[in-house]
C-alpha cells in the first residue's frame, strides 16, 4: 500500500500531540508472531484492553499492532474530557433507548470516571488529571428548557447529585454574559490525553505487552486461526481485538457497524492574568452548551483555552481524509469571542480535527464479531475517554470468557443497525446531521433576532 492510497493520512497535529515533547515509538514488527491474543489499535481502548488482559492473566502473550503512533487517532485529539455522557445527551438517550437503558448506561459511566480516576492515581499516571466538574451551560431560553428538563430526568431516575445552578451562579463561576444557567455535575476528570495514552502504553510494556507501532494490519484471515499481516511481518493469534473504533470500518467484519464523522478543535495561546481575569472560571470546569452539535471547552494547566464541536463533517464513502476543515476552524474562532469578547484578540496556536465513531442507534456497542474467538468496541461518539477504558474490562472478560457484571451493561452485545450502503449511507448520515442542525437553528433564534 502507497502512502497515496494510505487510509491514515497526515493530520494537523493536535495541541496535545505537539506539545507532548520527546516521544519514542515503539519499532515496528518485522517478523512472525504467534501469541494468544493480538489487539488492533493503539488509543485508549486498545492499549487498555491490552493491560487489562495481562493484569488478569499475566500468562498471556498478548501483542497490539498500531498503525501509526499511540495515540494517532482520536485519544490524541480530543477534548479531553473524561465523563458520563452518552450519545446525544441524557434527553436524547431516554428518547431514542428509554429511561431504564439511560439509568443503566450511567450507572456504568459515573463506574467509568471513577474507574479511570482510581487507575491514574494507583498507576501515577503523569496526565494532568483535575476533577472540576462538569457544566451545560444554557446560552438560550430553549436550551434553558431542554437541560432543566435533563435535570428533572436524572433526578427521577435517582441520580441527585446533578442540579440546576441560576444564571448567577454560573456566570460567578465563568464570565460570560450568554450564561442564562447551566446544569451542575461533579464527575467530570480533565486529562492530557496524549500524556494518558502513552502513559497507559508504559504501563502495557511494563506488564510485559509487546506493542508494535507504525505497523498497520495490512490483512486479516480467521481461520484456522487469526493470521494478521503487516507490511513487515506477521502475527498468528488465538483470538483478535479489534479496538479500532472510528478506523472500524476498514476491516470487513465492522464495516457496517459504525460510521466515521469528524470534530474539530482550536486552542489558544496561553491567557495572560488580565484576560483571565475578564472570564474568572478559577476552578477549571469542563464546559459544554445545549446544542445537539455541541460546541465543549476547557482550561489547560498553562491556561489555553481549548475549545471544539459545532460543525460536524461527513465525507463519501467513510473517507478519513477530512481532518482540515477552514470553515469549521473559523466558526470556533467567531465562538470563542462571542463567549468571551475580551478575548478578540487571542491568538490562536493549534487547529486540529479528526474522526469519532458513530453507530445509527447512536449509541456505544461492544461485544463478539462472529464467534468467542474476535470482540469489538465502537460509537463512543466522542465520550470515549472514560468509556474505552470500562469497555477495556468488558472486552477483557468477553475474550477469557468470564462472566462479570460489567457484561450486564446495556452496550455488551447489543443489536447493531447496519448503516446503509452508499449513497444511502451518506443520505442518511446527512439527513440526521441536517435535523440536528435544523433543531439548533430553532433553539437559537432568539440569539439571531437579537444580532448575535
């Protein structure tokens, strides 16, 4: 395969990935293999799964075969924001799955922020963890209603330690006037995804994981037994992870079960301490809006803000060729003054984008492919800080085949509406983005009559 026809193609690199410092990769495979499991993909579910498997059975060879660096894809791009959020939201979810499947599936989410922050801590991760909580900030009259309704619903189904704050309280906590109130939740852990992939990669090595980067699976055959080929080598394996998430589609067995779209982020240079004081936020939470294409922000530790959602892009025939996008970029730059006007001048440092796993139920799905001998993790849908890593102990325990309560949750071997082949699949992954859209412009009306 030509760099040309490479379905992994040179990206913008994010902020966290460019100021990581000195990174080592691991070398390449460049030879045959036979072990018990081999793991297909380097982000935070693969290299989780893989130490997890190891810590549960130190026996194990276990191998995981990048295809670039740990961290390429998207658990070196995102937002950094490990949470309790699925899909859409907790309205949507109820909506669309019902409220015993929302009740079930936080259940497993508060489980997986605590998880994560408890493995950073006994591991001592070098990540720049924080626990800030979590704020959705309503910037209409409309979102005002929509997260108060998603407040009563949490609530109802026994979750009372997420509330409503005024418009007060939360502009006292960060200055912007569009602040008309928010929703308040302590689980949310901030981290420096880069810094936590690869520290979570250390920590495979050290259990005695044998990873190869910058070695793409080139083919795969699965009987009688696995045989996975590299540029360079190959590997014979008892049983496959594929832990490839948004990339999933490339491989016969998941093409159908996810879609790639895109999300794309800017971060600002560090604030000076007079534009920090003009937006307060002292205590660092995580923030997101209302909308359905929602618009997600933070402070780092050097105090940059980075800020992404908004425009989500779609491309033909799951191309991964859509990490660049001007037009996205220059919509977050116009946010991020019209939440913070003091900060119009600000210069912005990084501009990055990349893809996160969609299913058409919206939903996370995990579980086997086939038989007990491949398990698969997909549709974190841009919440899969915290969630790849619970999955990581679900998809451990579907391949020793051992039952555990984590098998229980409602993501482990769900029924997973195929998406449709092109050019339905892009007419129906349009139409959605389109009435998510269409559904943000009503809400916002009130922002458009009044010239924001």
């Amino acid at each position: 395969m030509s760099e040309s026809q490479s379905p992994f193609p040179d990206s913008p690199l994010s902020l966290w990935l460019d100021t990581f410092g000195d990174y080592q990769p691991c070398k390449e495979l460049s030879e045959h293999s036979t072990v018990d499991v081999a793991v297909i993909g380097g982000g935070f579910t693969g290299v989780a799964t893989a130490h997890e498997l190891k810590k549960a059975d130190p026996g194990l060879n276990v191998v995981l075969l990048e295809a670039r660096t740990i961290g390429y894809g998207a658990s070196g791009r995102n937002g950094s924001f490990a949470m309790t959020v699925v899909g859409l939201g907790f309205g949507v979810t109820a909506m669309l799955r019902g409220k015993e499947y929302l009740r079930r599936a936080h259940q497993y989410m508060m489980a997986a922020v605590d998880g994560l922050e408890a493995l950073i801590t006994e591991e001592k991760l070098d990540c720049e963890m924080t626990r800030p909580g979590f704020l959705r900030a309503a910037t209409t009259s409309k979102y005002i209603k929509r997260i108060q309704h998603d407040v009563k619903l949490m609530n109802e189904l026994g979750f009372d330690d997420i509330g409503w704050i005024s418009r007060t309280e939360v502009q006292n906590r960060v200055h912007s006037e569009t602040y008309l109130g928010a929703m308040l939740e302590p689980r949310l852990l901030l981290v420096n995804p880069a810094k936590l992939v690869r520290a979570e990669r250390d920590l495979a090595l050290r259990r005695g994981v044998k990873i190869y980067e910058n070695t793409p699976v080139v083919s795969l055959t699965a009987f009688p037994k696995f045989h996975l080929t590299t540029p360079q080598g190959s590997v014979m394996a008892e049983k496959v992870v594929f832990a490839t998430n948004a990339y999933s589609h490339l491989f016969p067995e998941l093409k159908r079960k996810q879609i790639p779209a895109f999300t794309y982020m800017i971060a600002t240079e560090p604030l000076t301490a007079s534009q920090l004081a003009t937006i307060g936020w002292e205590d660092g939470e995580g923030v997101e809006d209302g909308r359905n294409l929602i618009h997600y922000y933070r402070l780092t530790p050097d105090n940059r803000i980075v800020l992404g959602g908004g425009p989500v892009g779609l491309t033909w025939a799951n191309s991964l060729y859509h990490d660049s996008n001007e037009t996205a970029w220059h919509h977050l730059e116009e946010h991020l003054v019209w939440l913070f006007p003091a900060l119009k001048d600000v210069k912005i440092t990084h501009r990055w984008g990349g893809p996160f796993s969609v299913t058409a139920n919206l939903s996370p799905a995990l579980g086997y492919v086939g038989d007990e001998r491949a398990v698969y993790s997909i549709g974190c849908i841009g919440h899969g800080v915290s969630m790849s890593h619970r999955n990581a102990k679900a998809l451990t325990d579907l391949i020793l085949e051992r039952e555990s309560e984590l098998l229980t949750c409602p993501f482990v071997n769900p029924r997973v509406i195929p998406w449709p082949p092109e050019p339905l699949r892009l007419m129906t992954a349009g139409a959605l983005r389109g009435y998510l859209q269409l559904e943000d412009w009503w809400y916002e009306r009130e922002i458009q009559k009044n010239g924001a």
